[in-house]
C-alpha cells in the first residue's frame, strides 16, 4: 500500500460516534499522529485499537510535518486526528494536509462528527447560506464585523466570553435571532435559541459552561434608500475615518440610523464561505 494520509473525524462528546469506517482506518494506519496522545489512547482503547501514536499539535506541527511527509515517500500510512472533531476545522492539520499535497502524496479525508455542523442544524436558523468563523475575535471591532456577516455564522466561544459576546451583538441588533449550543452530543448538551437580547441577559446572569459554539442569524440587508448616506460614510472611512463614530456623525447629519449604517458598511467586508 502506498503512503498517504487519511484525516479521521473523532467524537466531539459521545464516544459511540465515531464511524466504522474511521476505526478501520485507525486499525490499518502504520502511525496515527494526534493532538493529545493520552487522549486519542483512551478513545482507541475503548474500541481495541492497538496503534502506535506520535504527537501532533500546534506547537510542532510544522517540524512534526516534514518528518511524517518523509515517512509517508517511504510508504508509510499515517492517520490523523485531533482531540474531537474534524482535523484542521480550529484543529492543527493544515500544515500537514499542505504539506502532504505539496508532495503529490494522496489525501483521504473520511466524514464525520463536526460541532459547527451540529450547532448548525440544531440551531434551526437558516443553513443554506452559512460561514465558520472559527473561535471569536476578543477585539470589539473584529466582532462587530463578524456579526454583520450577510449568512448565518457559526462560530466558537469561550464558555468565560458568551456573555460579553452575546452583549456586544445585542447592542448592534437586540432582535437577531441566536442558538446556544452547548455540551454537543454529551451529556448534559443544551441549544438554547432566542434573540440576542434574552441571551445576552440570560447569560449574564447564569455563565455557561462546558464547550460552547454559538450560531448568529444572518444580519438583516441594508437599506436600499441609505444609498447616499451610505456613499457618505464609505467615503469618510476611505479617507481613514473609524467606521463606528463615522456611522454615528453620518446618521446625525441624515437622520439614518447608525447601526443600519455599520451593517450596509461591513455587510461588504465580510468574507463568505460555507
């Protein structure tokens, strides 16, 4: 068998949801490489997979890569996995995955569980339009534009930052419409929905816990009739202005709404994907 890399999915909570087609891989691999090898031993234990496992994280991934790339030119499989989830989705992974093609080796990336796709679906919001953002920018500014994205957003959080996340989205749009999603697929896993309002104050006095990943409604399109005061505040911003303060002057100057104004502006920023 020639060498190649095969990127497997693990259980994001519940144990039970790994695949059988990824234990087949893991059972066949010369070599799995893994975030925590304590912990991929655990989980291999469970289902009797004897493996041997080498380390593979963000503080060695890119030393870590040349040496796999040359195991796997001399024919060696190796399979790789992080702590939960889908490798390379807030995962390491990439550097290996460039690596690997960069090298003309093969690449097999076999399905499974992913939290952004479960908060997804359990957020009942609308899934035909969506993009990862990965975890949260801290920085108020870089959050404001995350949440002025045109599709529904998905994204992680930390359990100590839901609330002041969810408080600077309700100051932008009190009415948009979030889930919750919390503990995905263990034991006490709870999606809880609302508009950003509730959350924010639910949140604010009962902290979450566990691994959250929040889902945030599209923002709502701008509106047409803006069109100058909009031209308006793209010109300032242009000329070096803070799109917030500028937003506020413009609105005063035209009776338009602020936060209207700074959606139509980063509604044309955001990236999309999904």
């Amino acid at each position: 068998m020639s060498g190649r890399l095969i990127v497997c999915p693990t259980p994001i909570g519940n144990v039970e949801d790994i695949t059988l087609r990824v234990l087949s891989a893991l059972r066949e691999a010369d070599l799995v490489a893994c975030e925590d090898t304590r912990r991929t031993r655990v989980l291999l234990g469970r289902y009797g997979v004897n493996a041997k496992l080498v380390s593979y994280h963000e503080h060695n991934e890119r030393e870590r890569a040349g040496e796999l790339v040359a195991r796997m030119r001399d024919g060696v499989v190796v399979a790789l996995v992080s702590d939960a989830g889908m490798p390379l989705v807030s995962d390491p992974g990439f550097v290996l995955v460039r690596a690997c093609v960069a090298a003309g080796l093969a690449v097999d990336v076999l399905p499974g569980p992913s939290a952004a796709l479960s908060a997804l679906v359990a957020s009942a919001l609308p899934a035909d339009r969506w993009r990862f953002a990965g975890f949260l920018p801290r920085k108020r500014a870089e959050l404001e534009r995350a949440f002025a994205s045109p599709e529904t957003l998905v994204a992680f959080e930390s359990p100590r930052r839901v609330a002041a996340s969810l408080a600077v989205l309700a100051a932008l749009d009190p009415d948009r419409p979030v889930a919750v999603c919390r503990e995905l697929t263990k034991l006490h896993e709870e999606v809880v929905r609302g508009v950003a309002s509730e959350l924010a104050a639910r949140y604010a006095d009962i902290p979450a816990r566990g691994e959250v990943a929040l889902v945030v409604g599209p923002a709502p399109a701008a509106d047409p009739d803006l069109g100058p005061a909009l031209d308006a505040l793209r010109r300032l911003v242009e000329a070096g202005a803070k799109p917030r303060p500028a937003a506020s002057v413009v609105a005063k100057l035209t009776g338009t709404s602020a936060n209207a104004l700074y959606r139509g502006l980063t509604a044309g920023e955001a990236p999309r994907s999904g």
